[in-house]
C-alpha cells in the first residue's frame, strides 16, 4: 500500500513540473531584435576583418615570393639559405592565413542565405547568429592566447636554428628578429571587436533560460512518504 501510494504521489507531481520547465518561446518582435542588432554588429565588423586577412595574406605572399626570388638570383650559399628559411617562413603564413580565414570577413552573409519567412525559421536564423557572433569573440580571443604567441616564437626560433646550421650566425639573428616582430605585428593587429559585440549583445539581450533548477525532497503523508520534486 506504501509503495503504491508513493508512486502515485511522483506520477501526479512530474507532469505538472515539466511544464513550468518548460521555456517561455521568445515572441516574433523579441527575435526580430536580436536578429537586427547581431547583424548590424556582423556586418560593421566585416570592413575591418576584411582589411587584416587580405592585408596579412597579400603581404605573406608578397615576401614569400621575393624571398624564393632572391634566394634562386643569389649565388651566395648564406645568402641562399636565409632567403629560403624566410620564404618558407612566410609561405607557412600564408597557407594559414588561407585555411583558416576570419569568419568574421563575411560579416551577415551566411545569415542572409537562410529563410525567414515565419517564426520558426526566424528563430532558427537567430540561433545560428548567436553561434557566428560567438565564434567570432572566439577567434578574436585567440590575439591575447600565450600559445599562439609562443608558437609564433617557436616557428622562428626553429627557422633562425636552421639558418644558423646551415648559413651565417649575422643572417640567423637578423631573421629571427625581423620574423618575431612582423608576427607579433600580425597577432595583435587582429580585430578585437567581436568581443565587445558578444559582450553588448548579452548585456542588452539577457539570455532566455532553457531549463530550470530542479530539487526533490521527502515529506511525509498519512500512510506512507512523498516526494516532491521542484522545477
């Protein structure tokens, strides 16, 4: 009799409390907003992205094809090898700066490709706005990272350690200096907006909670226990 008493008392609590789990939809309007204000930030972040990535990667390949001409012209054996270490140097950067681009050089575009036409794919254009909006604020991150400068160190360490075995200790020295400078020149050029517009967006659209807080306890009933269970 106990135990049957207490199943029923669990069964008669649970689905009223998923209900009050349940999320409260974010109107049409409300939508509309954040759509609004997260594209407005893509799209005014978008001209300066576009600077850094294309600016870095023409300048990449700019020195990694005067470096690979320099270093065929020269018949100094030196000479050949610091023009072939740079070359590789830039050529590397290049290759990166290709394969993974800034998404934010696109700006709203991606968004833009998707429906809109009723609520339900109002909302799920919303929710791919908040994901490029935070990857965004990812990569941007990325400019204070202690690996990514420590890295950047290291490929030029490991370049000038080549020209140093191979070439003149002067070029080697010569070649690590200038490297580690343009690349720190690279990193922290990196547009930070995206930090400051995930932080406004949160700031001024507070985030809608998906689930509630849950906690059980044990009361007692005539006959037996009951659980409650609050959402």
């Amino acid at each position: 009799m106990v135990t049957r008493l207490l199943f029923i008392t669990v069964l008669l609590i649970i689905p009223r409390a998923s209900l009050a789990a349940q999320t409260t939809p974010l109107s049409e309007e409300e939508i509309d907003q954040r759509l609004a204000f997260i594209e407005q930030r893509l799209n005014a972040g978008q001209p300066g992205a576009r600077r850094w990535q294309y600016g870095w990667s023409g300048l990449f390949a700019a020195n990694a094809a005067f470096q690979g001409f320099m270093a065929i012209k020269s018949n100094n054996g030196d000479n050949q090898v610091s023009y072939t270490v740079d070359a590789v140097k830039s050529a590397g950067a290049l290759a990166l700066m290709l394969l993974r681009p800034l998404p934010a050089i696109d700006g709203a575009k991606p968004l833009e490709a998707m429906p809109a036409a009723n609520r339900e794919q109002k909302y799920a254009r919303l929710q791919a706005a908040e994901s490029l909006l935070q990857t965004n604020a990812q990569r941007a991150r990325e400019r204070t990272s202690w690996s990514r400068h420590l890295l950047s160190i290291g490929v030029h360490l490991v370049g000038s350690s080549a020209i140093l075995a191979l070439g003149d200790v002067q070029d080697a020295v010569k070649s690590n200096m200038i490297g580690i400078a343009i690349s720190q020149a690279h990193i922290w050029s990196q547009p930070w907006r995206a930090i400051d517009d995930q932080k406004a967006y949160e700031q001024q659209f507070p985030a809608t909670p998906t689930a509630a807080s849950r906690a059980w306890e044990l009361s007692s009933i005539p006959g037996g226990l009951g659980i409650t269970i609050h959402f």
